[in-house]
C-alpha cells in the first residue's frame, strides 16, 4: 500500500492538471478571469472591442444566424475575387466561365456558412502559398525566367556559329565565282565581237559562194547532153576521177551540140520546102523549082566536127582537184564560220542573296509578333499552371485540417503560450515543470516567437534549399557558359572582318594587211579578238561575322529574381509555416488545448523515462568500477601512488 501511494503520488507529480475543482469544503470561491490562453485572444482583447472579441471567441452554437450571414457574404466574396484573380484571366467559353464564376462563388459561400473545417482550410491556403506547395509556381517561374534570359541568350549565340560558319563557306564559294567571272571577263568580250563580227563574215562568205555559184551551176550542170549516154560512156572507160567524168560530160555536150544542128537543119529544109511549095501554086513546077530543099544530106556534114570536139576540147589536168577543193573549202567554211553560237548567263549568287527582300518595317514587326506569341503562349501557361497549383494548395490546406484534428503529433512541437501558462501553475503549484528546457530538449520543440531556426525547422528548411540548388547551378551554368560563348564570337566579330579583292587587266590587238577577199575575211574574223577590259570586284566578310548579344544587367536581375524568391521562401517558409498552427487553434481552440495537454504530459513523461534511464546507467556505471578496483590494475593503482599519473581514470 505505501508502495501504490508512491507510485501515485510521483505520477501525478508528472501530470499536468487539466481540471480545477473551485469548490472546496463545499465552500463556493469567486473565479477569477482567465488570462487569454492563446496570442491572438489577447491582442484582440486588448486593442478591439469586447463585444467584437465576445462574437469572435464565442461557441459556434452561439451568434448562428449572424456568423450564417458573415460567413455566407464574406465566402461568397473571397470566391468572387478568387474566380477574378484565377479564373476569368483564362481563355474560356462564356458558358464555362459563367458556370465557373457561380460555382466558385457558391462553394466558399457555402463553406463558409456551414464548415468551420472549410473556413480553416481557406485560411490556411495564405501560409501554404508562399510555403512549399505555393514554391512550386515561383519554380515554374524560375525555370521559365532561366529559359528565356540566359538560355535564350545562349541558344540564339549557338545558332550564331553555324550561320556565320555556313555564311563563311557560301563567301568563299562567291568568291570563287567573283574569281571566275575576273578570268572569263575578257573571254566574254572576244566572244560577243565575235558574235558581232559574225554577220559581216557572214555576208563575205555569201558573196564568196554567189561569185562562184555560176561556175559550180555551169560544172555540175546536167543539161546540154544525154545523161543515159553519160552512164554509159562512164561505166565503159571505167571513169572515176572528176576530171574524167568532167571530160566525158563535155565530150557529150558537144556531140549534143552537133546533134541538135543536124536536127536544126533538117527541120529547117523540112520548113522552107513547104514554104516553097505554098508560094509556088503550079503544081509541076512547085516541085521542079522546090527541088533542091529535099537535099537535106547536107545536114551530114555536121558530124565531121566530131571530131573537132575530141581533138579541140580544153583539157586541164589540176582543174578537178582545184574545183573539188574549191568546193570542199567554200562549204566547210561557210559551215563552221556561220555556225550558230549559244551563250547561258547565270545569275550571280551572292552570300545571303537568296533570303527573300523585306522591309526592315517588316522584319521588325515579325520579330515583334514572334516574340508576343511566345508571350502569350508562356502567359497562358503560367495561368493555368497558377490555377492547378492553387487546387493543390487548397487540398494541401485541406489535409493539414483533417491531421490536425485527427493526428495529435501531427505539427504538435510548439511551445505557446497556454503551454508556458500549464508550467506556471505547476510551478505554482511545486510539481515537477518543463520549462526551461535542457539543451538536448529543445531541438525537439519551436518557440513561436523565437526567430531562431528550430530542430523540426532545421531538416525541412535543408530539404527546401537542397531542391533550389537545382535551379541555382543551372542557373549558373548557363550565365557562365553564355558569357564565355559572347567573349569568344565578340572577339572573331572584332578581328575576323577581311575584305578580298579581285582585280585583272588585259588588252590584245591583232592587225590583218592586205585588201583580198581572203584579207578582208580575215580581219573581220582576228579583229573581233581586239579587246581590253579593266574588272575590280571586292566582297567583305561583315555580313557572315557573328552577332552575338550580350545580357544586360536586367536581364540578370529578371532570371535571379525568381531563383533568389525560391530561396527567401525557404527561409520564410520556416515563419509561414508557425501560422498554420495560429489559424487551426482559432477555430478548433478546444482542440489546442488537447494538443498542448498531450505535448505537455508527453514531455514530462520523457523527462521520467530519461532519468530512470540515466540512474539506472549511473548504478551500472559505478558497479562496473568497483569491480575494476578488484583487477590488477585497480589493485596498483591504490597502491603504487607514483604510478597514478600513467595510468588513466574514467569518470561514472
């Protein structure tokens, strides 16, 4: 029995008093008024009204139909400005945002007037979203800031080096052309002489082949002979030569030529015998005196020039190989000399030449309307992001509620004022107390008001800085990347400009003496190469030389702001996150005093266990010694004084 009264007496020793009789000896005592148990209940009491404190503290069966109409008119205004801020900035149908507009505003009305847990819950979103939750938007927003600051930057550097590199191998090709187009230049020139001078050599050649036409019509003619007797005569001699078909074909011209004046004669007789005989009508003596027309033998006496034709015709031994040249000449020479000449001009394509012509106007604009595109775009996206994280903020608000009232550990670590009030009256009272706390106790627990970084706040506050170090060493690598990238082409843009120059001189004149056809022929042909020509051409590398932009002090600033924002949340968060707590005891103060309670007797139950452990470890620490005493070393330690000083002690 002594033993259980003990036991009893040295646990309620480690209870907190949670109950106060104030009748005694069936004595009845005034109460006195309680101080205010939380911070919030004493400044309102303090600084407002009392009836406003009295409405605000006051049970919820109490002011129900003034809370309904506050509740209802505040939450449907807190979901008015939600749908402005969220919902209505989105590109939405009329229908959908009206419908949006009506639902937003219905829902937070209704919690508002029904659910303390919803008007918690709402409350809470302020601290979450600029705590974790709310950070995920501003990392979005870093990460968009790094893209379009200096991962732009870099992007539009990079894609400098391969269009200076391909501008630079499109120059040189121009420039082999510009090479080109030096050396061809006076060919060019000869050549539309030529084409100029090739009617006058035309017209020569015309009257060349006019002046000989006649003699090749009077050569190469078949008339004046019987061409079957040409076959004849020519497959009988066996004739193959020019000369000896030439010789044959004159051979039967003049026997055509006899021929026809012995055909000549007889007709002739034939004519005036019968003219003879129409003038003389007497019929014996037409014929008497007409007599001596029918001697047309005498026409016989033409074939004695056969003869002649053999022994007198002009013979010439080189003029079938002359005429045959001739011949030859005159057509391959008209042929090759009249021939037609095609001449092809290319365009010159010059380095840039085919980016199609536009205003610097237009060009400007487009950039312009690219770039608001992409605003626009990135704009639309960061709304509708902003309006999923708000939905993630408020469930996250929503779950902190529930483990709140559910979980009595749950965020349960602080040190407020209803706690340092239970310790006072322990104290009071002469039990065992908390406060102040051991060292080793207080990384455990968060002093509200401290601003010091507690234990609980420590860890997460490494978590949350160990997730901004991606966006910082990003961040840095590209700034320091993007900078080095501008030095270099920065420096091949002022030292890389060379001008090539392309430079030819040539004159040729030739002189044909003589006034020959074959003189004149010739000059018209030789004095179209007399020619001269002076060509400068001269290109610039300017154009294909890097362009890179350099960031400017803004820019900086607007891709670190975020990431230095997701730092200083971080930080803030630690501070954020005490409201939560503020908030829930507000609306659940019945709740907070079990919380309080709970941590309370938790940490007084510590305390006990704690020293039962270390009494126990003392005893066994001491009889571990005193065995030791026993041993060898024990036994000349107490009795070899000098030899203490080697010989090393350890403390219980």
């Amino acid at each position: 029995m002594r033993k259980e009264k003990k036991r009893r007496r040295r646990d309620r020793d480690y209870v907190a008093i949670t109950i106060e009789d104030d009748n005694i000896d069936g004595k009845r005592k005034l109460k006195k008024p309680k101080l205010p148990n939380t911070t919030i209940r004493r400044f309102v009491k303090y600084v407002f009204p009392r009836f406003f404190s009295t409405f605000l503290f006051s049970d919820s069966k109490q002011f129900a139909l003034a809370k309904f109409f506050l509740g209802f008119g505040f939450g449907g205004l807190l979901g008015l400005t939600i749908y402005l801020m969220l919902i209505d900035t989105l590109k939405l149908p009329y229908l959908a945002k009206t419908i949006a507009l009506y639902s937003t505003a219905g829902t937070f009305a209704a919690g508002w007037s029904f659910s303390s847990y919803f008007r918690c819950s709402t409350l809470i979103i302020i601290p979450n979203l600029l705590g974790k939750e709310g950070r995920a938007f501003l990392f979005i927003l870093a990460m968009t800031a790094i893209y379009a600051g200096p991962g732009a930057n870099l992007q539009h550097n990079l894609s400098e080096v391969p269009r200076s590199i391909g501008c630079t191998t499109e120059l040189h090709i121009n420039n082999t052309k510009l090479l080109w187009k030096v050396l061809i230049t006076p060919m060019k020139s000869i050549i539309k002489n030529i084409i100029r001078s090739r009617g006058q050599a035309g017209n020569k050649v015309t009257n060349i082949k006019s002046s000989f036409g006649g003699m090749k019509e009077q050569v190469e003619s078949t008339s004046g002979y019987d061409l079957q007797k040409e076959q004849e005569l020519v497959q009988k001699k066996n004739a193959k030569s020019f000369l000896e078909k030439f010789d044959i074909k004159q051979l039967l011209r003049c026997d055509y030529v006899i021929d026809q004046g012995i055909t000549k004669c007889y007709e002739w007789f034939e004519i005036k015998y019968d003219e003879c005989l129409g003038k003389i009508v007497v019929p014996v003596v037409s014929h008497i005196l007409c007599l001596p027309l029918k001697f047309s033998f005498i026409c016989k006496i033409m074939n004695l020039l056969e003869g002649i034709c053999q022994k007198y015709l002009p013979k010439d031994e080189g003029f079938g190989d002359v005429y045959q040249k001739t011949i030859s000449t005159l057509k391959n020479f008209g042929s090759k000399l009249l021939g037609n000449l095609t001449m092809k001009k290319e365009k010159n394509v010059d380095a840039g030449s085919d980016i199609p012509k536009m205003s610097m106007k237009q060009k400007v604009l487009n950039i312009i309307e690219k770039k608001r595109a992409k605003m626009e775009s990135l704009w639309t996206f960061l709304k509708s992001f902003l309006v999923g994280t708000f939905i993630f903020v408020f469930i996250s608000a929503l779950n902190y509620t529930k483990k709140y009232n559910m979980d009595m550990q749950y965020d349960n670590c602080y040190v407020t004022t209803y706690f340092r009030q239970i310790d006072a009256q322990r104290r009071k009272h002469d039990e065992r107390f908390v406060l102040p706390m051991k060292k080793g106790e207080t990384s455990k627990f968060i002093f509200p008001f401290s601003p010091m970084i507690h234990g609980p706040e420590m860890s997460a506050l490494k978590s949350e800085l160990l997730q901004c170090a991606f966006p910082i060493i990003l961040l840095t690598l590209l700034i320091i990347v993007d900078r080095i990238l501008f030095h270099i082409l920065d420096v091949i843009r002022l030292h890389g400009n060379v001008t090539y120059v392309f430079q030819s001189h040539h004159k040729l004149e030739m002189e044909v003496g003589g006034n020959g056809i074959l003189a004149d022929l010739l000059r018209n042909i030789f004095g179209a190469l007399n020619s001269s020509s002076n060509t400068m051409e001269t290109t610039k590398m300017e154009k294909c030389l890097p362009n890179p932009i350099e960031m400017t002090f803004i820019d900086y600033l607007g891709c670190c702001a975020p990431v230095f924002g997701m730092i200083c949340l971080s930080v803030l968060q630690v501070y954020l996150y005490r409201l939560r707590r503020v908030v829930a005891s507000f609306f659940y103060p019945n709740r907070e005093k079990s919380r309080v309670l709970f941590l309370y007797n938790g940490q007084l139950r510590v305390r006990r266990v704690y020293a039962t452990f270390k009494r126990k470890e003392i005893m066994n620490k001491a009889r571990i010694s005193r065995k030791k005493l026993k041993t060898f070393m024990g036994t000349v330690y107490r009795h070899c004084k000098w030899l203490r000083k080697f010989i090393r002690r350890h403390c219980i």
